[in-house]
C-alpha cells in the first residue's frame, strides 16, 4: 500500500504490514459503533485519518470502501428480524445516488481546506439531528409509519436524501448523519428501524461515490481495503447488540463525539 499523508518512511515493507494492521483495527472499532448509529462509519474513520496525517482527499475515497464493509456486516441478520425497509430505502436512494454523482463533481473543485470544513459542518448537522431524535422519543414509543407518506414529507425526505448523497461522494461519509434524523423526523420511523435502514442506505450511497472515485484514480486501495475488511467484521458484531441496545445513552455519546471532532476539524482548518 502507499502509505497516504506522510506516513511513509523506514523499512517499506514493516510498514505497510503496521499501517494495514492499523487500519484493520480502526475499521472494526469504526464499523462497531456506527452500527448503533446507523452510520457508515465515515464520520469515525476521516477524523482519524486526519488526526493522523493522512490527507482528507486521500482518506474520504478510502473512507466510502469501509462503508460499504459497515454496511454489509449485520445487514442480512437486521434484515431476517424485519427492521430493515428495503422499499423505503430504494425510494430514498434514487435521490441520494444522484447527489453522489454530483458530489464527485464537485469533490475535485475544493480544496482540503473546504472539505474539512463541509465535513465539521456535517458533523455539527449531525449532532443537532440525533439531539432532535433522542426529544422526539425512542421506538419503544411505537410511533406510527407507514408508507407512502404525506407528498410533503416524501418531498423533504428526497431532498434532504439528495444532500446526503453529495455530501458522501464529497466528504467520505455514508450519508447516515443525515439519514437517520430524516428517516425518524420527517418520516416518521421508528428508531430502530431508522438505524437498520440506514444500514443498507449508506451502502448503497456508498457504492455509487466508490465506482466515481476508482473511475478517477481517487482510491488508495493499500488504505482502503484493510479499513473494509475491518469495518465488516465490527459491524457483523455489532448487529447483535444494536437489537438490544438502550439509544438514549448512545444518542449523547454521538453528540459528543461529534461535537468534539467538528471542534478540532474547524481549527485545523482555521
């Protein structure tokens, strides 16, 4: 692998081993929780990166393969126990794949300094999002949905979805910071439900930024796979736990972790 961001040095190949090993590791963790989340991970794994060095116009592109690997890992399992909406998520997908496509447009006419502001940005979104989530109540609640929804409601959730799908492709996110809030606050989902469907969502969105990016030679595969491989394997063990978790506790953890990384990203930036 081509260690990104100024990690390479020493002896190539003891790096590359350690570099992939890391990686691995910080997939599994990444993949862990943003299963509970109902994230692709992005908004773990980028700041880290960064933190590390790594250029965020290299980590983004590597960051959407790991998504797929949160993704894929437990969504079979959430699936069989019917908390995934498959139909919800193919509606809303047709609008996000679109901003995806248009996100890597974009992506290649910021600059780093742009990119990590558009991604604290994200983060602050976030945040406000699964405050708003944990008010409105938990799935224990047994609010009602149903589709298809008000024209009204399927009109803010598409656009909204359309925002995610650029902010993916541009940013090295799932989309599921905007996701989730959309599929609870606008729709009307349930929480867990919400969170299992974003699930398949982020993997769909992320699929369409990794074939744009491969396309333009954007993906450090050294970087990216071992982050997938780490990132599945997170997931699939934390698909047992989302079944049972409380949200309310990891709702705050969220917040604060998202908070907390906006703040160092906006003065990196600045």
């Amino acid at each position: 692998m081509t260690p990104p961001g100024g990690l390479r040095g020493g002896c190539r190949a003891s790096l590359y081993v350690e570099e992939a090993l890391l990686a691995l590791a910080l997939g599994a963790a990444a993949g862990f929780v943003a299963t509970l989340l109902g994230i692709g991970g992005g908004a773990i794994i980028v700041p880290l990166l960064v933190m590390a060095g790594v250029d965020i116009r290299r980590a983004a592109p590597a960051s959407l393969v790991a998504i797929l690997g949160t993704s894929l890992g437990g969504l079979r399992y959430l699936h069989r126990r019917g908390l995934v909406d498959v139909k919800t998520a193919l509606v809303l997908e047709t609008a996000t794949t679109t901003g995806a496509a248009t996100g890597v447009w974009l992506y290649g006419l910021l600059g780093e300094r742009g990119l990590t502001l558009g991604f604290a940005g994200a983060l602050l979104l976030s945040a406000v999002g699964f405050y708003l989530r944990e008010r409105r109540g938990s799935e224990a609640r047994g609010e009602a949905y149903r589709w298809p929804p008000k024209p009204s409601r399927l009109a803010a959730a598409l656009a909204a979805s359309l925002g995610a799908g650029i902010l993916s492709a541009m940013l090295g996110i799932g989309g599921g910071v905007i996701k989730v809030p959309v599929l609870v606050l606008v729709l009307g989902m349930p929480i867990r439900y919400a969170v299992s469907t974003s699930k398949l969502m982020v993997g769909i969105t992320a699929a369409v930024g990794v074939a744009g990016h491969a396309l333009k030679g954007h993906i450090d595969w050294g970087l990216a796979l071992p982050l997938a491989a780490g990132t599945y394997v997170g997931a699939t063990a934390s698909s047992r736990v989302l079944v049972r978790a409380r949200p309310r506790i990891l709702y705050y953890i969220a917040i604060l972790y998202y908070i907390a990384t906006a703040a160092y990203l906006i003065h990196k930036a600045l």
